[in-house]
C-alpha cells in the first residue's frame, strides 16, 4: 500500500501528533496476519515488501533515492509506533545510518545509483573499517595504504574495533593513497567486499560482557574498484567525518526506543520487589529517567552548528554516557538479584542477564563513536567557540576545518 510521507515543518517532537496519527493508522491498515503472533517468514517478507513501497525503510532518505524525506522526530514516531504495534522498524544499519548518508553527500549521481539500492533492500551490508590498532581515535594516523592499479585499488593493512564486521559484506576503508600529501589530504575511503577471497580476514574480538561483535579486520592485497572510491581519490578526510557524524547521531536515534523500554522495564521490576519507597532508589530512578528525557530532546532536535559533526558529538557523547550510567543505576536498583541472571555472552533472555551485559559493555561505548575527551573537544572548539589544541603537525599549521 503506498503512501506520501511529506515532512511537515516540525522540529519538537510535541508537535508530531498528526504525523503520528497517520503513522499509526498506517501500520493498523498494513500489519500482515499473523506478524505479530511469532516466527512467521512470509509474514515477514509481505510486510518488509509494504515499508518498503510506503518509503518506510530507510525513511530518512530522500524519496528520489526510495526513503520518505522523514526528519529525526519523524523517525522517532515510527520506531515508536512500531514498538507500540508489536511489529519491526525494518533498518539497515550501518548502510542505512552511515553509509547512504555518506554516499548522498559525497557520492556521484553513479554510485548512488548503484550502490542505494542494494542497501535499501537489505542485500548489500556494511560495517567501517576507520580504527587502527595503533591509532584508534585518530583516523587521521591511519598506516593502511591503498595503491591504485589500473581501475583498481589495493589495499594492505590492519583495522581494529570495526563492529558488525562478521555480518557485514563490505566495509568502508579509510586509507592513506597519498603518502607524500598532507596527513589529512592523503586519504581516501572505499568501500571494499570482505571475504577471504578478495584477501581480506575477520577475527572476532571477545569483549568484556561476553560478545564478540568487534573485529579485527586485515586486508592483505584486497582489491576494489576505484569507481567505488568515494569522495575522490584524496577526499577521504570530509567523508570520514560526516561518516562519523552520522554514526554518533543515528546510533542516538536507533537506540532511543531500546533504552526506554528498558528504563520502564527497570520501574516495574523495582515497583514488583516493594523498592521504589526507598528514597535511595527514587533518586536513582529519577536521575535515569531525567537523562533519558534530556537525551530525547537532544536526538530530536540537535544543536545548531556551522561546523559538521559538532551537534552530532553532542547526541554521541549523551547517549554513550547514557548507556554506561544506566547499566549503573539499573544493577544498583536490583540489588543483589541483579547479580544472579545469565552470565556475560549468555544468551537466556532475561533481564537481569540484559542489565548486566549492558553494565559491563557500557563501559566500552564511552570510547566506542570517539572517546569522551576527543567529543569534548569538537563540542568546545567547534559549538563553544573556544580555543583549539595545536596542531600536531607543529606551530601555524592550519587543519582542514580552520583549527590549529
């Protein structure tokens, strides 16, 4: 069933009530018999088939490109209203959140043609492959050198962190191609195919709350076409930095609904064991939700910035801490019991099992999209105005974005 997804003039998410009206009669009119009631594949497909046609996945997109033009407090309405329903916002993840994005604002009119479709139907996966084990919050250090061969590039060298990179069928490189240039202007980023086949390697990476969603990824001579350089050859710097920006914005966004049912799970567990009369436990419940409503605030409608990224290091930096204060007050809230459920890596689904992998791997999102201290300093120099560190280049040398 098709539909016209027009964005209205809204950025408060208050203001959505007739957007949301329309979405939830929408999803009531579409919802597939028996999606709701367990595993049901040809459910499944009819009902991916329906979001698709209404523009519905990945629906941040312009609609020229298949999505709806949906601004960030529409987004949020649908991944509500679905919740709400019972039924899957169907993403794409990293390609829908990082790699479309990149590719609509650095991309040629050729490899949007070429390269959207795949991800919007879910055939073509994506992780990004920026880290180093070396250099892991200075992309701009990166040692993986691609070298041009005929119509090719090749690539040699070592990723670190790189997340989904077992489930993905290609990565976004960044690679120095230029050696010779300036440490920022040598670079660029292609998206190259992982499989052993094409000389690349993925080792998992255990982490502390037992999963194994980190890699390590070598690419040992791994070759991809340069019509799949984008930005340009040397262009690699702005497009690791929107891709960047995006990531930290678009993880906020895809996570928002995930925290507050976990935040309204937390209540009723602590409503059911007689806990919310301790004054201890109210203030910890409240801290959280105060978080979490200031958080929605800021996914919805970020800070205006002129220099790119610098708002969305604001949503990254709010919902890493998030993340990790919660994992906090949620076992503080539990007490004890809260220690008694599936170990790490368990995959039991229940919640204490849930609160404490989230406590431990918490930890880890605090340096996961940039470490704490680096979102700081673009929200200092770039939001505040204040004075910028040094170049590490040395004394009067400019950086790409004017600091020094």
């Amino acid at each position: 069933m098709e539909a016209a997804w027009g964005t209205p003039a809204l950025s408060h998410p208050s203001r959505t009530g007739p957007f949301r009206r329309r979405v939830r009669a929408w999803i009531s009119a579409n919802v597939p018999p028996g999606l709701t009631a367990g595993d049901h594949p040809a459910a499944y497909a009819e009902w991916e088939r329906r979001l698709l046609d209404a523009g519905l996945v990945c629906p941040a997109w312009p609609r020229r490109y298949g999505g709806a033009g949906l601004g960030v407090p529409e987004v949020l309405v649908l991944e509500e209203e679905c919740a709400r329903a019972g039924v899957p916002r169907i993403g794409r993840g990293t390609g829908e959140l990082v790699v479309g994005p990149v590719l609509l604002a650095h991309g040629t009119e050729e490899q949007r043609a070429r390269l959207l479709p795949g991800i919007r139907s879910g055939r073509d996966t994506y992780c990004q492959a920026y880290s180093e084990p070396s250099h892991g919050s200075d992309p701009a250090s990166v040692e993986t050198r691609g070298t041009p061969a005929g119509d090719e590039i090749v690539i040699h060298g070592r990723k670190a962190w790189v997340h989904g990179a077992r489930r993905a069928g290609s990565a976004l490189v960044l690679c120095r191609t230029d050696p010779a240039a300036d440490r920022h202007r040598g670079l660029s980023c292609v998206a190259v195919r992982l499989d052993e086949g094409n000389g690349t390697r993925v080792r998992p990476v255990r982490s502390a709350d037992g999963s194994a969603d980190l890699c390590e990824v070598e690419f040992d001579g791994a070759r991809a076409p340069l019509r799949d350089v984008i930005g340009g050859p040397g262009g690699g710097w702005p497009v690791v930095m929107t891709a960047l920006a995006h990531q930290r914005a678009g993880r906020a966004a895809a996570a928002l609904t995930g925290f507050e049912a976990a935040f309204r799970d937390l209540v009723r567990e602590a409503q059911k064991a007689g806990r919310t009369r301790d004054p201890l436990v109210r203030g910890r419940l409240a801290e959280a939700y105060t978080r979490l409503a200031v958080l929605r605030r800021v996914v919805a409608d970020p800070p205006a910035s002129g220099a790119p990224g610098a708002g969305a290091a604001v949503v990254g930096l709010m919902r890493a801490e998030y993340r990790r204060r919660f994992g906090e007050i949620a076992l503080a809230v539990t007490g004890a019991a809260g220690l008694l459920g599936a170990g790490p890596g368990d995959e039991a689904d229940d919640p204490a099992g849930r609160r404490q992998r989230l406590f431990l791997s918490g930890r880890g999102d605090t340096i996961g999209d940039g470490t704490g201290e680096v979102l700081r300093d673009i929200i200092a120099e770039r939001l505040l105005g204040l004075p910028g560190e040094r170049s590490p280049a040395g004394p009067g040398t400019e950086l790409p974005d004017g600091r020094r």
